[in-house]
C-alpha cells in the first residue's frame, strides 16, 4: 500500500507540475490567452495572430482586427507563411506550409513576468518583397532573447498578395489608395506590439526595428510612414533603403501595372481576381515579381516619395544604425561573359552610361585586373545596395535629430562543410552574409564550416546590435568605440570584421556623383 500512496503522490506531483508549468506560460493578451513553450529559460510563443486572415473580400486589402477568441490557444508552432514562389535556394523555412492565411507573428521573451520592461526587437525578413518568412533560422529570436531583449518576427505579405495595385481597389479604398498591403502588416504589427508586448514583459516605449534587404526597405518604410510614427524608437538597416531612385513607383503608375497583371490573369475585374484560388494567382505572377508589383506612394502609407520625406525631416525622428556589406553585388554582374579588362570596362561603362562613362571611370575604373574587379564589383553593389543605404543613412543623420551610425560589414563567410578548397566562399561579404552574425545565430546554419574567427565577429556584430536596441547607441565594455555620422562631411564607418575599427568613409565622392546622376 505504502508503494501505491507514493507512486500515486509521484504521478499528483507529475501533472500538479505540468500544470503549473503550463500557467506560467499562459499570457493573456488583448484577444485572448495565449500558451507558448519553455526553451531553458526563454518563453517562445509562436504563431499569433495580429492581423485578422487577408482572404477573400479582404484579399488587397488593409489588415484587419483579429477576431478574438475563446479559451486558451497554443501558441507552440510558426504559422503558415505567406503565398509565394520558391525564388532564393538560402531560405530554410519552419513555418506551417503556405497560405493566404498568413499573418502571424512569433516572440522570444526572458522575462519571467509581465512587470520586467524589457527593450523589444521587431525584425523583418528579407526576400525581396516577394518571399521570406518570419520562421526562418536565421531570423531566429532565442539568441537575442538571451542578451535581455524581447524578440520578433513578422509575418507579411509578399509579391502579388502584398504589393498589387489596381484602380478598382483605390477606389473601394477609404483612403482612395492601393497596393503596399505587406508594410501595412508590417504596420499592423507593429500597433500590436503597442497594445500587447508589456505581457510579455516588453516595453511598449522602447521598440526598435530592424530588417535586411527587402527588410531593410521596409524599415526605411515605416519610418517613412505616418502608420509607424510613435509606435518605434530606435532603427536598424542592413544592406538596403527605399531612397534610392527607382525603389517605388506614384499610384498611377502601379494601377497601370496592376491592369496589365488583370489581363496576364484574364481577369476583367477586381471581383473576378478575388475570386480565383490563391494558387492560381501565384501562378499567374511568376516571373513577373520584380515588374509588377512595386512599393507605391499611394497618399496613404507613403503619402510621398520615402526621400523627400526624409528631406522634409517628416520621418521617425529616431536612432539609427545602418550599412551594407563589401560585395552585395559581384563583378560578373557588370562584365556577362566578358573578361574584366579595362577596354571591356570602359566599353560597359560608355554602353551603360554614354556621356558620363569617364566620371564612372574615374570613380570605380583601376590599372590592374585585381583593381578592376574590385571597381566593377564596387559598382554593382552601390547600385544595388550600397547607395540607396547610404543616402538613407546620410538624409537621416542631417533631418532625423538622433545619432546616425554606419558600418561596413567586410567578413567573408567560410568555406561550405565538405568544400575541397578551404578558401572562404568570396573575396568580399555577400548580400545577406552577415545575418546569422547579427543575430547569433550562426549554430542554426549548418551549411558553412564556421571558425572561431567567425564566432568573433558574431559576438561583435551581436553586440554592436544588442547594445543598440537596449540603449540606441551601440558603444559599449569590449567592443570598438563607434562615433555617429556628422552632416555634411565625411562620416566615420565602423568596419565589421575580426579587426573591427572605425575609419573615415572613403568614397563619399562616389555617393555624391550617384546623387546626382542616377
């Protein structure tokens, strides 16, 4: 009998246990409870919702409320990513396959109750504006978690689903505006984490936002944006900007390209495109995500171009840290199939720019084979990425009132695990390289040979962030002194890498020419 008491008491003790523990990962939020799971310390809910499901009738339109609901929902598994083609073999998704159902969002929280007023992280995924999930490793929260900082990832939608215009949908609008439906999410969940993150032991005042490449567009979007005002204090960018010319198109213009997506679909009207299946609509857009469907400025959202906002000083008056990495584009990109001499050089640069080719020459060209590599390779990644970060970063830094602080991430990553050469992938950063550094997140990519060198430069570059979205300046004990960029003059740059330093800027005059010629 005594054995029987004492099992009994081992089992009551067991779901007593269960119990609690499932309580005190129950977090009660403005529509309802919420359960997420325990990973050694950190609280991971996953897959809420913020946004009503954009479906049907509201399919190309602004998010909606969540319906609230009933009981306890779990909260223990991504949601399903939004609609989109298999473009970029890099990304490795977690998510609950692929839906118009899409809006959800994912928090990684230390605090042990909601009375700690921890600094919170909202990042955005890159992709282009046409895939990308907040699911995806590298993305990743826990690490950043750990560092004392509520982490974020966002759901948005993407491609056709996200960034569609048409004047019948700016006609049903109240706010006679179409298109730019993936940054209102953006937006949406951003006033989400308003109402809701002190429940999760965040501060609701010390929000930061973060993102790279399409990312990065988005955040130099919402700061742009009259939705995001007073609803984040501090920014980072990396590798891109909405304020290089081109990045977005005036409403007329996208209507244009949304009646020519209409009749790619055979579709003679907006009622008639709602009510295809979202696989068909996909379907459909393939191949045509880079033309179609471009960040408007529809009145609305953007109520002008993202540059002469900033000019104007009408954007988030916030700190920022933003840069771009050594090799966002590559040489081959300029040359095709032709050799990187200096004649081919000169003839791309005399093709490409006519009359202007001798001042692109005298900026990018060079006497060696080595040199004009570098100059071609320097080229393609200005325009497109270096430039347009660079302007957002200097527009901000003379109307923006808070400190401004670039870097210039360098590090290459290592050779691919099983590589017969040891050499490291590229001679320069790739676009999108230094992610997993950022967030501390270089265990979940198993792909590369990581060294300790690169676990170096993680600790930097994490922490250079950390200090950041905690106090909106990224000095701090261990790490290279940062000064912010100065108006109208050169600007110091932190160089990211093993040997971080700060160095004055060395191609300004480059930047200045692009201003102006592009």
């Amino acid at each position: 009998m005594m054995l029987v008491f004492l099992l009994l008491m081992v089992i009551t003790g067991v779901i007593v246990a269960q119990q609690i523990s499932a309580k005190s990962l129950q977090v009660k939020i403005a529509d309802g409870i919420v359960e997420g799971v325990n990973a050694s310390g950190i609280r991971i809910y996953k897959g809420i919702p913020f946004a009503a499901p954009p479906v049907g009738e509201l399919r190309w339109k602004a998010p909606q409320p969540v319906k609230s609901w009933a009981g306890t929902r779990k909260a223990h598994k991504f949601g399903p990513r939004a609609m989109q083609r298999p473009l970029f073999s890099d990304m490795q998704f977690r998510s609950d396959g692929m839906s118009e159902d899409c809006l959800y969002l994912n928090v990684w929280t230390p605090a042990k109750s909601s009375k700690e007023r921890l600094p919170v992280l909202v990042y955005f995924y890159g992709g282009g504006l046409m895939t990308g999930d907040g699911s995806e490793y590298r993305y990743d929260g826990e690490n950043m978690s750990r560092q004392g900082i509520v982490a974020i990832t966002v759901n948005y939608r993407v491609s056709v689903f996200g960034f569609f215009a048409h004047p019948e949908l700016t006609k049903e609008s109240p706010h006679h505006a179409s298109g730019n439906y993936g940054l209102m999410d953006q937006a949406a969940a951003l006033q989400w984490v308003k109402q809701n993150i002190a429940a999760f032991g965040g501060d609701p005042d010390k929000v930061t936002i973060a993102g790279e490449s399409a990312g990065s567009f988005s955040v130099s979007a919402q700061m742009a944006s009259p939705l995001a005002k007073h609803l984040i204090n501090g920014a980072i960018g990396e590798s891109g900007s909405l304020l290089a010319k081109g990045r977005v198109v005036p409403l007329k213009d996208a209507e244009a390209l949304g009646l020519k997506f209409a009749a790619i679909a055979g579709a003679k009207s907006l009622e008639e495109l709602r009510k295809l299946p979202a696989e068909q609509v996909l379907e459909y857009s393939a191949n045509h995500e880079w033309e179609l469907f471009p960040v408007t400025v529809d009145g609305y959202f953007l109520p002008k171009a993202p540059d002469e906002v900033y000019a104007a000083g009408e954007q988030s008056k916030i700190p920022l840290l933003a840069g771009w990495n050594s090799e966002e584009g590559h040489y081959t990109s300029v040359f095709g199939d032709k050799e990187p001499t200096e004649a081919n050089f000169k003839a791309v640069l005399e093709k490409t720019y006519g009359g202007k080719s001798g001042e692109y020459w005298k900026l990018y060209g060079g006497t060696t084979v080595e040199a004009i590599k570098q100059g071609a390779t320097d080229l393609a990644s200005d325009n497109f990425i270096g430039y347009g970060t660079w302007k957002w970063s200097d527009l901000q830094s003379k109307t923006g009132s808070k400190p401004v602080y670039r870097y210039f991430y360098t590090h290459s990553r290592p050779a691919l695990k099983g590589a017969k050469d040891n050499s490291p992938e590229s001679a320069g950063a790739v676009h999108s390289a230094e992610i997993e550094y950022a967030m501390g997140n270089l265990p979940t990519n198993k792909f590369y040979d990581w060294q300790p060198e690169d676990y170096t430069v993680s600790q930097i570059m994490q922490g250079f962030f950390v200090n950041f979205i905690k106090t909106g300046n990224p000095n701090g004990t261990g790490l290279p002194a940062w000064t912010p960029v100065k108006p109208n003059g050169p600007a110091e740059v932190m160089i990211i890498d093993v040997d971080s330093r700060l160095e004055t800027e060395k191609h300004r005059d480059r930047y200045l020419f692009l201003d102006k010629n592009l």
